[in-house]
C-alpha cells in the first residue's frame, strides 16, 4: 500500500474510534436518539445524489438500512449514553464481526474452519473477560443495549450479503433517508428537551453532529470504497480492526477514563479473536471474488455506517 493511502486508512481509523468519544460528549447535550437523528439528517441530505430505487432488491434493503441505521444506532448510542467507558463500549462493538460470522452460519448455510472458530471464541472469551470488571458490571445494562445494538446490525449485515448490483453510496443514501425520521419519530415518543438542547447548544456541540454525518459517512466510508476499488480485500479490511484502539485511547486520554487490567486484558483478547476472524473473511472474499462495493459493507462489521 503506497505511504499516502496508508494514511488515508489510519485517518479513516481514527475517525471511526474517535466518533464513539465524540458520541458520548454528544450525548452530554441532546438527548442520545435525537442526537442520531439530527446526525442522519445530515447524511440524507448528503446522500441523497446517490437515492436510487433498487428494482429487485429492495426487500433486502429496506430491512438491511433500518437494522443498520435506526435500530442499530438507537440501541448503540442509548448505551453509549449509560455508560461510563467508551473504551469498552468500542471493542464491545467490535463483537459485530464474529456475531456476523455466526449468523451467516445459520442463516446463509456458511461454514467456519478452525481458524475462525479459534477467533469467534477468542473474541467472546475476552469480552466475558472485560464485562465481570467490577467497574463494568456497574453499567451492564448499558452493554446489554450495546450487543443486542451488535446483534442488530450483524441481522442487517446477512441482508446486505443478499443484495446484488447495489453500489457502497446508494446504500448509505437509503440508510440516511429511512433512518432520519424514524429515529426522529422514536426521540419524539420516549425522550424530551429536544428543542431545549438544540436551541442552548454551542458550536462544538453541533461540530460533533458534522462529524458523524461528514466525517464518519462521507470521508470513512467514501475513504472506505477509494481503497477497495485500489487494493485487495485482504489487505484493506483487517486494516480496520484498529479503529477500536483509537477509540480506546480517545476514551483514557479525551475522557480521563481509567480502565483495570482485567478491561486492558480482555479488550487485547477480544481484539486478537477479531483480527483473526477478520483476516479469514477477507480471504474468503478475495478468494471468492467479493466486489468492493459488497466487501466494504460485508467485512467491516459494525463499521458500514458507524
């Protein structure tokens, strides 16, 4: 990989970790829903160019937007809000990979070798690990909302999988128009003191919805598409499984969290089941002749609009 589109992964990496710390001082100012709303507000308006109705496809992709964008971020930042370390809750996110790997298992007929066996349990082993830290078992509730968040987008990631001629862009425009007003519709039933914190927000607050909408949509996976229409597969996505460690590092030296070696210990199990799983789907990919467009959102879990 040439210097400069190496660069352009670790940015793409940083952005994505980082968004999970900008998340949580989000969520400081508007209400965790109305907040991904107002976020995918601004990637349908972005998007929308690309809004193409999908002849033959579009009962995978409705299904597949929704538990990608509405369900899945409504679960994700609810636990983001109710927890007390994002480091956590950024590797936790992670188990998209191997719950994804299963899924296909059961429902897609896939088969797993040894390998990916070895990194599934690794993965699960490791976030049983972090989640009986004494600290961690104090917020629980909010890394329940953060799997069952997992286990949703993973469900979309097997639509996706069925999906055929729908290109990376078109996919993010139907996620950004179906997810803005139903997120919006859920905030308006179970939250309040929208309007207050939109009309009391500062700059930086409304920089943190630019962020996730711009930086995390537009340059991540735009970002995202550029280096897999350059490169293999196999070098591009495990590239990824890095995203955590900055949202790890963003959480301790951004959020002065302070995290036990048995949440260090398991976060590094965790991460190694990930790459491990990783790695085998993106060979497998390469392998079976994956496009580009279909490899970015099938093989970087969790990450097709983070």
């Amino acid at each position: 990989m040439k210097p400069q589109h190496l660069l352009l992964m670790l940015l793409i990496c940083a952005i994505w970790g980082y968004n999970f710390v900008l998340s949580k001082v989000a969520v400081t100012q508007f209400p965790p829903v109305f907040f991904t709303g107002l976020r995918f507000l601004g990637v349908a308006a972005l998007m929308l160019p690309w809004l193409r109705w999908q002849k033959g496809q579009m009962r995978y992709v409705l299904p597949a937007a929704l538990c990608m964008g509405t369900l899945h971020f409504a679960l994700m930042i609810t636990g983001i809000a109710l927890s007390d370390d994002v480091s956590v809750v950024a590797v936790v996110a992670q188990l998209g990979v191997p719950i994804a790997t299963l899924m296909a298992v059961f429902m897609l007929g896939e088969r797993i070798r040894w390998k990916r066996g070895l990194g599934i349990a690794l993965s699960f082993v490791g976030a049983m690990i972090m989640c009986f830290d004494p600290k961690v078992l104090s917020y629980s509730h909010a890394i329940y909302f953060c799997l069952v968040a997992v286990v949703v987008m993973s469900f979309g990631q097997i639509m996706v999988r069925r999906i055929r001629g729908v290109d990376t862009f078109s996919m993010q425009a139907w996620v950004g128009v179906l997810s803005a007003p139903s997120l919006l519709l859920i905030s308006l039933a179970f939250e309040e003191g929208q309007m207050a914190s939109a009309t009391s927000a500062q700059w930086w607050h409304w920089a943190t919805v630019a962020y996730a909408a711009i930086g995390v949509s537009l340059i991540g996976h735009g970002g995202t598409y550029f280096l897999l229409r350059r490169y293999p597969v196999s070098i591009v996505n495990p590239g990824f499984t890095l995203a955590p460690v900055f949202g790890v590092l963003g959480g301790i030296y951004l959020l002065d969290e302070h995290l036990s070696m048995r949440v260090v210990a398991g976060a590094a199990v965790t991460l190694v089941g990930v790459l491990i799983v990783a790695l085998r789907e993106a060979k497998i990919a390469e392998t079976h002749g994956v496009l580009p467009e279909e490899a970015e959102l099938k093989a970087v879990p969790g990450k097709a609009v983070s």
